[in-house]
C-alpha cells in the first residue's frame, strides 16, 4: 500500500489568543512515567467520505476544550530542593503562546481500496491481519515531542490525519504521546470532536464540552507527604505487597538489551551517586525485540464468550467476570504456543484505569493517561486440567486486580512520586514470559459519528509490530454481520467480543492452529 501525502500543516484552537504569559501545567507522576509507552493512537474508517474541510473546522473548535494538547510538552525544571513536580524527568505542559507546535494535521491518499485494510467480516474465527501496516495511517516525518528524551521545542504532541482511499472510503488517525492520552482520554476527546462535527454539519449550536483536564488530582490522592524530602517507609511497605513488577531501566544495560533501549540504561549525570540502589532489570533475554512479529483479530461470537465464561466460573469459586475467563483462555492458550516449560513463569501484565480506582474517583470525562499496570503471574503446566487451569487464572486475574483499591493506588502513588527519575521504572514486559493487557470495553469507539448515518465501518488501535500486545474490545464494530449476537441482552459482550493480538510470527502461527483456542466456536 502506497500512502501520498498532499499536505501538513499545524491546527490551533479556534480560540487561540497568544499570550506572553502562556499557562504551564504540571502533569501527573503516571503521565510521566508511561513516556515511552507506545502512542495512544488509533485510526477510524468510514466507507462513505467526509468533509475534510468540516473536520479541520470542527477540531480547532474542540480544542478550545483541549488546549493544552496543541501545546508544548517538556520536561520540567529539576530541582531536587523543590516540590515533587520538579523532580528528575517530571513532565509539563506549556500552552497559549505564540510559539505553542499546534497539532499537526495531515491529509494523505492510499492507492489502495479501503476494504483491503479491513477484515472481510467477523464471522470468520481469526483475521490474519499482519500484511496491514496500519501505522502507515499516521505519518512519521515530523516526529513527536520528546521522541529523543531531550526536547519537545516546536513538535507536536498530537497528530490528525485524514487518508482517502479510492473505493471512497476514508480513515481518520490521531494519535498523541501516551503521556496526554489514555485509550479512554483518547475516546472522550473522539466524541467530542464527532458531536462538534455533526453540529456544525446541521448548523446546529456546538455542545458544550466538558472534560476534566486537572493532572494534579492524580498526584493529590497520593498517600502521605510527597513533597518531603524523603519517603514514608511505612507506606512504601504497602506499595511493595502490591502486584507490579518495578523494572529499572538503570539496571537494564547488557548484551541482550536492544540498541534502541540502551540510552535509557545511562544514569543521567546530575543523578550519578554511589548511594543508587539499581532495581530488578528488565528480562530483555527472554524478548527478541528483532524477531518478526504478526498480527491477529480472534473474533469470538457471544455465545462462544458465555461458553468460555461459564466453564470457568463452574471451577473457582471466586466471582469472576466473562472479560476474566476470555483472557485466561486465551493466556493458557498463549502459553501453549509459547511452548513454556512445566513450571515456568508467565505473567500476564493488564492495564488498569485508576480513575475510579481512587479513594476519591475521578469522572471518566477525566483527561490525562492515569493507567496503572498489575503483574498476574502463574506457571506453565501440563497436568493441570484445561477448564481447571483457565479457572485458575481467571480467579488470578480477578485476585490481583482487586488488590488495586484506594487505599493501595495511594500507596503506590506515594512510592512513584519519590521515584529518582519519572521514567526510570517500566512495570510490565514483551517476550516470552509476558503479555501486555489492554481493555477498550466500554470507551464508546462505535460512538465516533462525524456525519449522520455515516458509522463507523471499522476502528483500529494503531500498535507497533511486537511480540506480547493483547487488546480486548467489544464485536460488532461497524454493524455488520456478527456471528452469535445476543442483542437483547444488555451486556458489553451480546455482540461478542474482539481480541486484537500482536504475537512473534511462530508463536502466532502456533496459536491459530491450537483447537483448543477456539473450542467453544460452534457453541450457538
């Protein structure tokens, strides 16, 4: 597929008035510690066009609720004497001047039919997906704002782009540094920009927007004193019993750390001491970052969902969900095709949105990207039976995610906040020993209407090629023909349930043709 780009150019907000003193905001410790997370992005198709020129329009608009994306993200001042918003590697964001990057837009025109890049229907058990280079859809000449670990001056954090195929069809991508934008924060914004769209194309009043953009409630609900000039060991003690792996990039230099990663194994200069106490490295022996990878959307109808659910919840007596029991069928499936050991580890790393996990929740309409992620370890085995051994890791995934309350994210966010770099720690892993778990149940991705009765035909997370990416997401995308729907009934799963899989190539090929994983498949 060839991608030509007509143009690029940067978007403010429509109300944009440049002023010499521009708002800084200071962003949240999980902001700046998910840095280097892959872009929040991901990209929307529509068999029918739209107007381009009414988007623009409509954006600049939306951004007037969203002003601080069309700012420039950059590393605050470090001051190890100050509050903790200056320590090493703390994020900012600095908006309303006359220097603010914009966001970048771009518009772009494949030589391809949009339907080449979609799967033919979700009838079918899998889509082999891995000839479609979907980052392709967000262009990377112009590189994102701090890419380098060093400066964000003039690039943008955020990107629009608009590419028109020749059956007619058209995607809209965005995508922005994670530290703006979780999959959630991603959506709200997405609504918001299709209502204002769908206003203006009926010349109607623009709504009134209203999310909550305040990163220091993240650092607020922090236990104890984050501003003092040590931790409290008594709340560093209850961060420890909780789940996370705590990887150090510091500790992770060695020959099997890939090129890309060994800038982030240097101590900077202004924290080198003897008294730095290197952590766990990360377990780069077990991830061949270099090993070809492919890609999968497993499409499994409801009633194949509720079979899955079922047989779990019939073993274990802990009340598990049906998201629980589809992972962990798909996990011990994993693990076969990862042809693991009797007794070895694996961990299945799931994100979590700590909005309401707070002592004080927070609306989802809250922007920012406040992900946390839990380590859920088990074992390889081949004698346990197979409906006891999904049971088993259901009830673990749901074990160790409930640990996440108010009172234990307070803790650990105390223990972030006194980390001795935003970025020095990683909490989860790729390769052969972890999966990395990412829910888009219940964001509202159907929701993305820009014109009336123009749905949304097919939406895409856009994910680098790696091995170990699992994201979860709600079947019937698009309103087409969907195997098992169980319409009536109000659960997120009654049209099935997507499962969007970036594996290592053999691996994968393993795991399409393992029986077990689709055992459940003709159960209507």
């Amino acid at each position: 597929m060839a991608i030509a780009v007509h143009s690029r150019f940067r978007v403010l907000p429509d109300a944009h008035v440049p002023s010499s003193q521009p708002k800084v905001e200071s962003l949240s410790i999980i902001d700046a510690v998910v840095l280097y997370f892959a872009k929040s992005a991901c990209v929307w198709f529509y068999n029918e066009s739209l107007d381009t020129s009414r988007l623009i329009s409509s954006l600049r608009k939306t951004l007037n609720s969203y002003p601080q994306w069309a700012g420039e993200l950059r590393f605050a001042e470090y001051n190890p004497d100050a509050t903790h918003i200056h320590r090493h590697k703390r994020l900012e964001l600095s908006y309303g001047s006359s220097s603010d990057p914009g966001v970048e837009c771009i518009l772009a025109e494949a030589s391809c039919p949009m339907s080449s890049m979609l799967p033919p229907d979700q009838t079918a058990k899998y889509w082999d997906a891995t000839h479609v280079n979907y980052e392709d859809l967000l262009d990377s000449e112009t590189e994102f704002a701090l890419h380098d670990s060093k400066s964000g001056k003039g690039l943008p954090s955020m990107k629009v782009q608009f590419t028109t195929f020749i059956d007619g069809g058209i995607a809209v991508a965005v995508g922005m540094v994670h530290s703006l934008a979780d999959a959630a924060a991603v959506l709200t914004f997405m609504k918001d920009w299709a209502a204002t769209n769908r206003a203006l194309s009926s010349s109607q009043p623009v709504p009134r927007l209203q999310p909550l953009f305040n990163p220091s409630l993240i650092d607020a609900a922090a236990a104890g004193n984050i501003d003092a000039q040590s931790p409290d060991p008594s709340i560093l003690d209850i961060a420890a019993t909780l789940p996370v792996h705590r990887f150090d990039h510091f500790a992770s230099g060695g020959p099997s750390t890939p090129n890309w990663a060994l800038p982030l194994t240097k101590i900077p200069r202004e924290l080198a001491s003897p008294a730095i106490k290197l952590g766990k490295p990360i377990p780069y022996h077990t991830w061949d970052a270099a090993a070809p990878c492919s890609h999968a959307t497993f499409f499994l109808s409801a009633a194949e969902t509720h079979a899955i659910y079922l047989r779990a919840a019939a073993n274990t007596q802990a009340r598990i969900s049906h998201q629980d029991a589809v992972l962990a069928h798909f996990w011990a499936a994993l693990i076969r095709a990862r042809g693991l050991r009797d007794g070895e580890e694996h961990f299945l790393d799931v994100s979590i949105d700590a909005r309401r996990r707070l002592q004080m929740p927070l609306p989802p309409s809250f922007i920012g990207s406040p992900i946390l992620n839990v380590g859920v370890p088990t074992t390889a085995t081949a004698r346990t039976c197979p409906a006891r051994d999904v049971a088993d890791k259901a009830a673990a995934i749901r074990e160790h995610v409930a640990r996440f309350d108010g009172a234990a994210v307070a803790a650990l966010l105390h223990e972030m906040c006194f980390e001795l770099s935003g970025q020095r720690r990683w909490n989860c892993c790729l390769g052969d020993r972890h999966a990395i778990v990412t829910s888009w149940v219940g964001v509202g991705v159907e929701e993305v209407v820009f014109e009336e009765v123009k749905r949304v035909r097919w939406a895409q997370a856009l994910i680098p090629s790696c091995d170990g990416v699992v994201i979860v997401g709600e079947g019937g995308v698009g309103g087409g023909d969907v195997k098992g729907g169980w319409d009536t009934r109000k659960e997120w799963w009654s049209k099935g349930v997507n499962l969007d899989v970036y594996l290592r190539s053999d691996v994968m090929r393993r795991l399409m043709e393992d029986e077990g994983v689709r055992e459940f498949a003709e159960q209507e």
